[in-house]
C-alpha cells in the first residue's frame, strides 16, 4: 500500500485575473493529521475544494488514494469523506434521520445502514440523542454529527474546512478528541483547515503554512519553530518568519470572531 495518500503536483487554481492557488506540490502520509494554516483567502478551501472535486484545477493534479481528481473524480469521492465550514445537516430531521439520508447517498449497503448508523451514533456519543430534531442541539453536537455523516461510508481520508470555528473551547476540545480517536481506531487521515494558531499546534502531526495561494513551508510543529533559529519560538513566529509578513492585528489566529454560517434549513 502506498504511504502517501495525498500526492499533489504543481496543482493551480485561477479564478479570472485572480490566482487564488500558485502552482504548489506536496504529499500527506496516510493516518496523518494534517492542517492547512493560513489567513482568510489564503486559499486553503479552494485547495480543499480541488481535492474533493468540486472545483476543477486550472493546471497540475492531485491524486487521493492513487485515483486523480480530474481523471477520476467518482473513485476519489469514493475514498472521502467531507466537513464544510458551513452547516449541512437538516434542522427539520433528527440526528437519525440525518445519518439515514447520508448512509442513502453514499451509497452504504441496505443491510449495513442500521448497525452504521448505530455504531457512528455510539462512537461520537450522541445515542440519547439520536430521535432528537437536529436544529434542538448545540453547535458541538451538531459538528459531531457532520463528522459522523462524514464516515459513515468508511472513507480513507477526512477533509474538514475549518472544523471548530465558532465553537466554544469545551466543545473544541471534544470534537478534536473524537477526531484523533478516529485516526486511531479506523487509521483515517484527517486533513482540516484552520486559521486558529493554537489548534494547528495542539493537533496536527505536520502542518503547512499558505499565504497568498502559496505554501511556504511545510513540516511538524516543532520543525518549523526550529527553523526560525529563533529561542522559544512560537508558531505564530513560525508563520511571520516563512509566510513573510505579520498578521494583521485583531486577525483570525487568536480571535475567533466570525461564527459558523447557518443553513437556511436550521431556522
């Protein structure tokens, strides 16, 4: 079996005039966790967004689990699974209900539905609350549940386009114990998005630091620091020494201020 998962080559995004991704290459092994950590329009979630097919590359490839994003869309949407920033459950259905329709439309065997669906519930602790309407639950409940939709159909890798923004510091903590128990009990690589400092250093195995659509620089937490050659480095000191400028004050790696947007449906 391949180590690497991931294997991205001189892969491009260009919206008009507007490079929102820059030619970059990389690779993720599997069972990593793996973040993407750069400001807002940094181009994070368009690279996602290329991986998991819904947009398509200007130029370069990705491969995920040796299948290609622009050759073999359906074989990668196979092997993933996907957490967007935005809502996507259905506030009018219960947390069961939500696993069902998803089970239906990735395709999970009929027969294997019900035990599924019943181990995801168990999994993320959410069986008492199962027969519950999902717009009734709080917003670390209701991320829990995109996580479980996300692996109902046993993918080899979780993308997550900022996982906990808007989330209160237990429910951060809750949701990121559930995602490492995931790698740990099902091998699954979890690739997730931040612009949060702290989570990218508490979490990640290895994490890649992009700005302006590119990658500056990529390795573990305590690899980056180092190469700052810097005493006691932070990873924010990390970030202004490879990214090449200072965040902006007030900015998104300490304060978290914009809140999850909400699906129409959860009114």
């Amino acid at each position: 079996m391949n180590e690497k998962i991931i294997e991205v080559k001189n892969l491009s995004k260009h919206f008009g005039q507007v490079l929102a991704v820059k030619d970059i290459s990389f690779e993720v092994k599997r069972s990593e966790i793996f973040a993407f950590l750069g400001p807002n329009g940094a181009g994070k979630t368009t690279t996602i967004k290329m991986f998991i097919t819904l947009l398509a590359p200007t130029s370069g490839d990705a491969t995920i689990s040796g299948y290609s994003v622009i050759h073999h869309p359906a074989e990668v949407r196979k092997v993933i699974g996907y957490v967007p920033q935005m809502i996507s459950v259905d506030g009018a259905l219960t947390v069961q209900e939500n696993l069902m329709l998803m089970a239906h439309l990735y395709d999970v065997p009929y027969r294997e539905r019900n035990e599924r669906i019943q181990q995801m519930l168990a999994f993320l602790n959410l069986e008492k609350y199962a027969q519950s309407l999902v717009r009734t639950l709080s917003g670390g409940m209701i991320r829990k549940l995109e996580v479980g939709q996300a692996m109902l159909h046993h993918p080899h890798l979780l993308f997550l386009d900022e996982p906990t923004t808007g989330l209160d510091p237990i429910a951060k903590r809750n949701i990121w114990e559930h995602l490492a128990e995931l790698r740990d009990t099902f091998g699954t690589t979890i690739f997730f998005s931040t612009h949060n400092m702290e989570e990218a250093e508490e979490t990640c195995d290895r994490v890649a630091i992009m700005n302006d659509g590119e990658i500056a620089v990529i390795g573990s937490v305590s690899e980056l620091k180092d190469k700052t050659n810097k005493k006691d480095a932070t990873l924010e000191d990390a970030f202004i020494f490879f990214a090449g400028n200072s965040l902006e004050p007030g900015g998104n790696f300490h304060d978290i201020k914009q809140t999850r947007q909400t699906h129409h449906r959860l009114g």
